[in-house]
C-alpha cells in the first residue's frame, strides 16, 4: 500500500543531492528541477499500487486504481488551484525500472488528460442545460400570461415554468458545486508534473534537511 508525504516547495531551494554520492541521475534531474510548484510526495510499495488490481493489462493500458484517485484529489483540494502541483512518486531504488516509469508516466498523462475532457464537456453540456431551462422557464410564464383567458392551456404552462425554473436553478448550482470545481482540479493536474524519484534518495534529503521523520507523515 502506498504512503504519501507533503512537502513545501520552499524547503528545496538548495541543491542537497550534491552531498549525496549515490544518486542515480535520474534523480539528480528530477531534484535539481524542483522550483517554485506545490510539492506532494507519494512513496509507493511498487508500481502495482497505482493500478487496479483487478486489471492485469500492461501498465500503458491498465486502469488507474480509486485509491490512487481519491487521493490525487485530496491532495488537489489543498492546492485549491494556486499554482501549479508537483507529484513525486518514490518507489525503492531496487525495483525501479526507467522503461516501466515510462510507461506509467504514459498512462498518468494520458488518464489525466482524459479525464479533464471529459468533466470538461460535461461542464458544458450542463451548463448549456441550465442556460436552456432558465430561458424556457420565463419563456413559458409570459406565454402563460398571453394566454391567460384559456385557463387550462394557462395552468399547464405554469406547470412548466416551475418545472424548467427550478430544474434549471438545481443544474446550475450543481455544475458550478461539483462540476466547476471538478474540472479545476483536474485543470491543475494537467498542469502539474509527475515525477519518480527513489525512496532512498528522498529519506537522504529529508533527515539532510530536516532530520528523520520530519517531512510529512508516512
């Protein structure tokens, strides 16, 4: 199962991976590079934690597990959409492979990209929905005045102004509560990196840093 940390990004203003003899360059990249993003840290048990574990495809196609979610989420609604959002996942150097990152880093792009186009067309086509609605709503009730001396083709129009009114106000404020804020954090996913980096690399920088444990929770 894996473990998540958080990090300010303030804390890596210098290049601590110089002290360190063992770092692979991968890492050194990935620690240089670190600059002015929101910082997350997830130490992974494996590649296998981010995956269903019902789905045995390669790892390019493979579904991305709810437990991974949720927490990508969770994690988007700290940064609340102020800046962009550094991801680092840290799995043991021994079981890290550069062309299994590849293909996972893959697989997260092309799922978070995925993923904001489809909230984001749903977005729209709710939007465009309440939009409708409220324009029939009034629509409706100055129709029903028109044709106020047929009383029942009246009262079924009003029928329809509170239908269209209050189902267009429950739209709206559905996809301005769920919706809106759904696609921002997916907006700031898209934006944001994701990076691997080796756990004993990052436990080197944090008791550098801070002394042990000190970083986070585990």
């Amino acid at each position: 199962m894996f473990k998540f940390r958080k990090v300010k990004s303030k804390s890596f203003h210098i290049p601590f991976f110089n002290r360190f003899k063992e770092v692979t360059e991968s890492d050194k990249e990935v620690l240089k590079n670190l600059g002015k993003e929101r910082i997350t840290v997830i130490a992974l048990d494996d590649y296998e934690d981010i995956f269903d574990d019902f789905d045995i495809s390669p790892y390019y196609l493979r579904r991305i597990s709810n437990d991974f979610k949720e927490e990508l989420m969770r994690r988007l609604k700290e940064v609340n959409g102020d800046g962009k959002l550094h991801i680092i996942l840290t799995v043991p150097q021994s079981l890290r492979k550069m062309s299994t990152e590849a293909e996972v880093h893959k697989r997260l792009h092309f799922f978070v990209n995925h993923e904001y186009e489809k909230i984001r067309k749903k977005f729209i086509f709710s939007l465009m929905k309440s939009i409708a609605f409220l324009t029939l709503g009034p629509a409706f009730l100055v129709t029903s005045y028109l044709l106020r001396k047929a009383h029942l083709v009246s009262e079924y129009l009003m029928v329809g102004v509170y239908f269209f009114t209050w189902e267009g106000l429950d739209s709206l404020i559905d996809t301005f509560s769920n919706l809106k804020v759904k696609l921002n954090m997916y907006k700031t996913l898209k934006n944001s990196r994701i990076s691997f980096l080796s756990e004993e690399t990052f436990e080197k920088l944090e008791v550098s840093m801070y002394g042990r444990g000190n970083i986070g929770s585990r």
